[in-house]
C-alpha cells in the first residue's frame, strides 16, 4: 500500500482559509440533508488530557477520514501544542489509507473555517471590530476565518499570559491589533467575539455584550467547562453545529439547561440549517448572535478531501510504501 504523507506546510499550501470556509458548507450542507455518516466520537481519557477518535464519511464527496486528535492543556507548561491530531483519508471504494496527514493545523484550520462559516451567516454586514480571547493556534486561525469574511480593520487580543497576546498581535497584518487584559474594554465596541481558550470558567461577563455583537466559541467541549457564561447563552440567539453533540458536550449549554436559565428551544437551529437558508442566522441588527461549536468529524473530513485532491495534483507530500 502506497501512503502520502502530508505536513502542515503541504496542507498549508494545498487549502486556504476561503477553500476551508467553502468545504464547511458543503459538509455542513450534507449533514443536515442526511448524507453524512458521522459515529459519535470516542473520548478516551488521559492523565492530564483526552485523546478523541472521530470517523466521518461524506457521501455526496465521496470523502472518508479519520482523526485522532489529543488535548492536554498542560503541554503549554512542556512547550508543547495543547492540541495535536493525524488525520488518515480513506479510499471509500476500496477501504484503503490513502493519506496521513498532520491534524495539528488542519484542526486549527476546520475550526476558524468553521466560525468563518458562521460569521459570514450570523454576524452584521457592518462588522469591523474583532475581539479574540485566547492567543494559541486555534485563536490565529479564528482571526485569519473572521478576517476572510468580514472587513475588520481592529483585532484586540485577550489572554492572561501577555507575552503570548503580545506575540500574536505582532503577527498580525494590515489591520490594527491591541492587546488587553480588561475583558470589559474588550468587549466595549466589539462587533464579532471569538472564544478559543481551554478555560473552565467563563472568560467574560454576558451581560456586557453589546446589541449587535456575534459571538463564536468553540473552547469548551466537555460538560464541566463553561467558556461562555449563562448570561450571553441567555441574550443570544443560539446556533450550534449539531445538536445532539452539542447538548452531549458543551458544557457553555449544558450548564445553564440544567439551571433552567434557558430551555432546550433556546438553540434555533443547527449551522446546516443557516447554510440551506432554512433558518435564519440573524434576524435584526441589533440582535446578539451566538454560534457554539464543539467540533464534528465532517469539518475534518472535508478539508481533508480538499487536501489530498491537491496534494495528488500536485505531487506534494512523501509518498511511503507500507
């Protein structure tokens, strides 16, 4: 079996963040029309982390992937990414692996894509200013989705370790970047919030969201982590990217369901249903929108497709004989 290795640089070069937004909805597309076969993933815990598997087949793509992906919040300590995965692209026909690829970057990439998808749906027209809290990998691609979709000419970054804060805003082009520990002044004026941090508890006050805003999450993905706090789930109307994983996982709805600060009717639709125009993403312009994701197999699944179908193009990537 002949296997093509692929590195984040080959990915990198073979998906741009336009590319991945697109592949999101075509997958989120298939989801809500039933052509997608997506296993509840399994979560195996670790010491000080967890290791998730997440199998998907996109039928009308004719696409079939695999991801294991690790998140251990203390690799920060150890120099180490808290989110590292492998995806394996499988022949749907034939059952063969046809590629291995770094998850790492492809992970980050799904993810902004995937609030990319929701801000183009959700978010006003008019929005310029982006508020990011957390300053890792996933925050770097939050910001290039949002950027892709929306012209925002000011990014404020907030993270407790300044230096990290300070390292991303530097990275960032032809747009002003602030850093900020003040999650009130970060908030204040903001028109697009994105969430990408591992904390358990939540990283703002709700009720100092202003009308208008959108908010993206995507950190919290157990039922004890609460990212987002009782109040913005309460002013905000909800999509998520699927139902039934997220009132299994985000604990950012979990927790204020099982108060009865919301109801279960509080989620107005699934990001599938935004995309085939079923339902609305936003419904006037000073309504405050929220998309929560915990992540499914199909994001990976599609830009993984994207991937390979370059990369065989191309020839990029080692080709290995197992």
């Amino acid at each position: 079996m002949r296997l093509r290795i692929l590195s984040a640089d080959d990915i990198r070069g073979a998906v741009d963040m336009a590319s991945a937004i697109d592949a999101m909805a075509e997958a989120f597309s298939q989801l809500h029309r039933g052509r997608v076969d997506a296993p509840v993933r399994l979560s195996l815990a670790g010491d000080e982390g967890v290791t998730l598997f997440m199998p998907a087949c996109l039928r009308d793509s004719g696409a079939m992937a695999a991801k294991v992906v690790s998140i251990y919040p203390s690799n920060r300590e150890r120099g180490l990414p808290v989110i590292h995965a492998v995806v394996l692209a499988i022949d749907p026909q034939t059952g063969l692996v046809r590629a291995l690829m770094d998850g790492t970057y492809l992970t980050a990439l799904r993810t902004g894509a995937v609030c990319g998808l929701a801000t183009r749906l959700m978010a006003r027209e008019d929005a310029r200013v982006l508020t990011v809290f957390g300053a890792g990998v996933q925050a770097r691609t939050q910001i290039e989705a949002v950027r892709a979709v929306r012209e925002i000419v000011q990014v404020r970054v907030v993270d407790p370790v300044r230096g990290r804060a300070v390292a991303l805003a530097g990275e960032l082009e032809d747009v002003e970047a602030r850093t900020l520990t003040d999650p009130e002044e970060a908030l204040r004026g903001a028109d697009v919030i994105c969430a990408a941090t591992t904390s358990h508890t939540p990283v703002f006050d709700g009720r100092l969201l202003e009308p208008g805003t959108h908010l993206n999450a995507i950190g919290s993905f157990k039922p004890e982590m609460q990212e987002i706090d009782a109040e913005a789930v309460r002013r905000s109307r909800l999509a998520v990217d699927e139902r039934a994983a997220a009132l299994e996982e985000a604990g950012d709805l979990i927790i204020p369901l099982r108060d009865e600060t919301i109801g279960p009717d509080h989620i107005v639709g699934e990001l599938g249903e935004l995309v085939e125009g079923t339902v609305a993403g936003r419904t006037s312009s000073d309504e405050i929108t929220f998309f929560k994701s915990v992540g499914l197999a199909v994001q990976d699944v599609a830009v993984a497709r994207r991937v390979l179908e370059r990369a065989e193009a191309d020839g990029s990537g080692i080709e290995v004989e197992l």
